[in-house]
C-alpha cells in the first residue's frame, strides 16, 4: 500500500514541495500519525499538535504552503477532499456488507471464547481469550476484541473498531458509527468522510445504549480505565483520556479532548473542539462552551468556576427580595416628588410705575 509522495501529489492533483521519493505507509490526523504516514494541516491548531508529536509525521497536505515547516507538503485548493483521498487509498471503506448469522469462516476466535448462537460475527474479526459474546451482538468486518472481555446482549460494533482487554460494553450499545459530519454542496448536505475507527483502551466500562461515533480520519478514542455510563453520547474525534468518569447523558459534541481523571456529571454538554485539562470536574447539567484549565470544578451554562457561579447563584436566590425592596423605593420616591396634578405659583414682579401709582 506504500507510496512515494509524488505519487500521492499526482493522485489528489496538487503541488508537492520537497522530496518527492519518500516513501509513504498511511495517512492519519495531526498527534495520531506517525513518521511514515502524512498528515492534514490547515489552522495553526494543527501545526501545534504536529509539532508536539515525539515522532512528527512524515509529510502533510495543506491549502496553502507553510514556508516555516520544513517537511514536504502537498498544496492543494481543497486539501479536506485530497486527504479523503489519501486516506481511502491506505485504507479503503469497507462498505456495508450484510454478514450471517454465526461466525464467519475468516474471523479468528480464540478456543477459550464463548460466543452465542445468536451473535454475528464478520470476516476478519480477530476474539481474544476468555472474551464472552452474548446474544444479538454483531460485530461487522475487521474488528478486533481483546482478552477477558464482555460484551452485552444487541451491542454493535462497526467495521475497524478496536477494543483492548478487559473491556466491558453494556447492552445495546453502538460503537463506530458514522459521525454527524455534512457540508453543503448546491443546497444540499453531503456527508463528509467517515474513514476513521473507535478504540478503546483496557479497562473500560461502557454502559447501556451508549453511542461512540467512528473518527473522521483517526481514531476516536477512550482512554485506558475510563468509566461510561448509561445514555451518553461521544461524537466524532474526540479523545477521551484515562479514568474519565462521564455520567449519565452526558453529550460531548465532535473533536473535544478531556484529561486524565476528568469528572463530567449527568446531562454534561461540550460544544464541539472543547478541551478539558487533568483533574476538571463538570457539574450536573452545565454546558461548556470554552476550554476548562484543570484541577477545577465548574458549574452552569455557560459552565464557569465553581466560586464564580456560587456567588451568581446567591444573587439569583435574593433577587425577590430585592425586587420587593426595589418596589418599596419606588412607592418612597413617589410620595417625596411634588404632585404634577398641582398647578404651578409663580411671584409676578410688581414693576416701579405701577408701585408709585399705587403710592399716590
């Protein structure tokens, strides 16, 4: 599947700028590529990731060329389109494909496995030891399960989702589908590409009727001993880090990052390309609409620091009283101002002419 990056250029028609003979092995999104892979480039948000990684990426593609990295790069007028491309080519859709019921022939199973009658099981799905499939599951092509794990009656897993060990998935549950991702072409919405995957790292609990988009390129991912419960919503491309507790319906819209030891509490909404730092704690029903630093608790809608909504919320609970004693000025005010149904005294002068008339 590896091709040099001139070859690549001539497949998206764009303008490559550095060595072309480099070989390339796959494409994948800012901070999860690797030095044999290219990536996609197009905010200085993208830059940062990029050049944060140990082993930055061995090439990317851009709108415009960015003379201050210097890695080879592919210009082109709509790169979003050229890296679909791309990364079909490495990894190609695998469509949907309606599997029996059973086992296919060309998954891999292990002998300590159990797997229910019931459940279907695609091509090139790989079981680990000891791992429990229970009634209804389906698991779609190229899939991989890890060992000592359990999954639930009606689960789905799509294509390419990766699981690790000792993950356990509640019933009903759905990982890797399509995230909610269109643009607009001649007044109609398009989807956009939907080439990435869902891994979850061990140790994870995953409650009833939780839904896990697929990334739209990389993968969304669930860090290592995170614990999800019921009815909570993960879009695509967000990065979820290790031992987040996410409560019950929690929505996290796409392309959100949390920390290590995250806390969001029920009915939790993240508005998309939110990050939360280590340690952040969300109370129960707060919207974020910004970044959140860690080692903080915040509260409402908008969620601010915990201190900060606390005083709001004091000066919610008086605001009856205060409007009561404001009434009571008013009515003081009132009876202090003169009258305006009073008609007005004016002095007339008494002119010099007039007083010695009077006088004589």
């Amino acid at each position: 599947m590896e091709l040099r990056l001139e070859e690549i250029a001539t497949l998206v028609g764009g303008e490559l700028h550095g060595d072309g003979s480099l070989l390339c092995r796959g494409a994948n999104p800012a901070g999860q590529s690797t030095t044999e892979e290219i990536t996609l480039i197009l905010s200085p948000a993208d830059a940062a990731i990029w050049n944060t990684q140990a082993k930055p990426a061995l090439a990317f593609v851009t709108g415009s060329y960015q003379a201050e990295i210097n890695v080879p790069q592919i210009v082109c007028n709509e790169p979003h389109l050229a890296f679909e491309k791309i990364v079909a080519h490495f990894r190609p859709p695998l469509g949907p494909k309606i599997p029996g019921v059973g086992c296919s022939p060309f998954s891999k199973v292990a002998a300590t496995a159990e797997i229910h009658p019931t459940a279907t099981i695609a091509e090139d799905v790989v079981i680990g030891e000891r791992t429990k499939i229970m009634p209804g599951v389906v698991i779609m092509a190229a899939c991989t399960i890890g060992d000592d794990c359990v999954i639930y009656p009606h689960v789905t897993l799509y294509e390419r989702t990766e699981i690790a060990n000792r993950v356990v998935i509640h019933a009903s549950s759905v990982l890797g589908a399509h995230g909610f991702g269109y643009r607009q072409e001649a007044g109609r919405h398009v989807a956009k590409a939907q080439l990435g995957s869902v891994k979850i790292e061990n140790d994870v609990e995953i409650g009833a009727s939780v839904t896990i988009d697929r990334g739209s390129y990389g993968a969304t991912t669930i860090g290592e001993g995170t614990k999800i419960d019921n009815q909570v919503m993960i879009a695509h491309n967000c990065q979820i880090g290790k031992h987040n507790l996410l409560c019950s319906q929690v929505g996290i819209a796409g392309s959100c990052t949390t920390g290590d030891y995250v806390t969001l509490a029920g009915q939790v909404g993240l508005k998309d390309h939110i990050t939360l730092g280590d340690h952040t704690i969300i109370g129960a029903k707060a919207g974020v609409m910004d970044d959140c630093a860690g080692n903080q608790f915040y509260l409402g809608a908008p969620a601010i620091p915990y201190r900060d909504q606390m005083q709001i919320f004091a000066l919610q609970r008086k605001l009856p009283e205060m409007r009561k004693e404001l009434k009571e000025l008013r009515k003081q005010l009132q009876k202090l101002a003169p009258s305006s149904d009073q008609p007005e005294t004016t002095t007339k002068p008494i002119s010099q002419n007039s007083s010695r008339g009077e006088a004589a």
